[in-house]
C-alpha cells in the first residue's frame, strides 16, 4: 500500500539526515519519539521545503526511524548469511514506458534491466549487487517477494522500497526469521523514484567477501 501523497525527500539537506541518525544511534528515541521528530521538522523548515502537511512528514520520519532500528537490530543476523538477494521496485526505473529495454519476466516476476541509460538507478544498483554476488529482482511489487524468497530460499534479504512497503515486507521476513536490510525510498511517485546508492552499497558489502550467489534459476 503506498503512502497517499507524494514525497520528495531529495531536496532535504544531508545535515538532517545526519541529526536523524544520531538521534537513533543514541537510542533516546522511545517515549520522546514525537517531539523529537517534531522539533527536527520545525528546525529544518521541513514543510515549506516539502510542500507536505507536518502530519504527513512525520508519517515519513516514523517510518524512516522504524526502518534505521530494524536494520540495526538484524545488522549482526544478517552478515551471516550467504545467499542474498535485492529486491528494487520498478518505479525506481528511469522511464516505465517503452523507454525503458527491461525485459519482464513474469514467470518470476521480475524486470530484467538492459542496462539502456547509465543513470538510471537500477541499472546502476544492478550493477554494483550482482558483481557482489546478489540475485536481483526488479519488483513489480512488495506481494511477489515472499513467493521469490521462498522458490529460492534466500537467507538473507535486501530491499528498497517505500517504508509502508518495507513495513509490509517486515512481516512476512520476522515471521520466517530472514534477517534483511532496508534502504528508503527518497522520491516516491510512479517513475524514476530515488534512493541512496551509496547507503545501498554499503549495506551490499556487508560480509559480501564470504557470499556465494544461489545461481538464481534463469528462465530467459
Ligand atoms: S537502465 Fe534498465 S531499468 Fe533503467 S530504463 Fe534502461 S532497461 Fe529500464
């Protein structure tokens, strides 16, 4: 289920994200959480920047602050496993028209890139994950996951998707004990949505020196 308004969250300065995350590691969320979150929102001018009620924006930032704890949480699980898999959402793709040479593969389902524009972020995170050993799927949607995890019995999971979506996808990895580690969206919308890179990077190399690829079954 996607949020119900469009977000942007490109245009935010590094330095919030950066206060965000200390205010996390510190772990003094808790019972302060909303007005935390609040004052942040009102020191950065958040609102008029995002065009977004200050309701909303706290959606977001919730979200954001839930998905930073999981993935500390099931940071040490999850360097352990060996056969992973990345899980990008479509709409992350430069165009979504017959632009786009994606073959999609629906016996899986998944969008194949063909690589056709170097800046486009699935093209760029399809990259740097398979020559670390990942099998990649470019998702037409967060319901196709479990499905895929379990036809290939993936250890450990990374996903990028909007935080409602990595909310949903968070129940599904809990209850069959799958550690995963999630990257958020940036932009949400229908097309050329955004990510971190190079957060997903980072979080891609973890242990990566000792994963061995599943030899995801190529159906092309
Ligand atoms: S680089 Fe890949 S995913 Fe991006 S538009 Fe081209 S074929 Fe589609």
């Amino acid at each position: 289920m996607p949020y119900r308004f469009i977000f942007d969250l490109t245009v935010v300065p590094k330095r919030f994200f950066k206060e965000l995350a200390i205010i996390i590691d510190s772990r003094s969320l808790h019972k302060k959480t909303g007005k935390i979150l609040r004052d942040l929102v009102d020191k950065f001018k958040l609102s008029d920047l995002l065009g977004l009620e200050i309701s909303d924006i706290l959606v977001i930032l919730e979200d954001l602050v839930d998905t930073y704890v999981k993935n500390l949480v099931y940071r040490e699980e999850f360097v352990k496993t060996r056969r992973r898999a990345l899980f990008l959402p479509h709409c992350a793709r430069k165009y979504v028209d017959y632009r786009c040479r994606a073959e999609f593969d629906p016996r899986i389902p998944t969008y194949n890139c063909r690589r056709c524009s170097e800046d486009c972020q699935i093209n760029q995170a399809t990259r740097i994950a398979e020559r670390l050993g990942y099998d990649v799927y470019v998702v037409p949607g967060g319901s196709c996951i479990p499905n895929i995890i379990d036809r290939f019995k993936y250890e450990g999971v990374v996903g990028v998707a909007c935080g409602e979506e990595i909310k949903l996808a968070s129940i599904f990895l809990e209850k069959n004990r799958i550690p995963a580690q999630a990257i958020p969206l940036l932009k949400n919308g229908c097309s050329a949505t955004k990510f971190n890179l190079q957060a997903l990077e980072k979080v891609l190399e973890l242990n990566s020196e000792h994963r061995v690829s599943s030899g995801k079954v190529d159906f092309g």
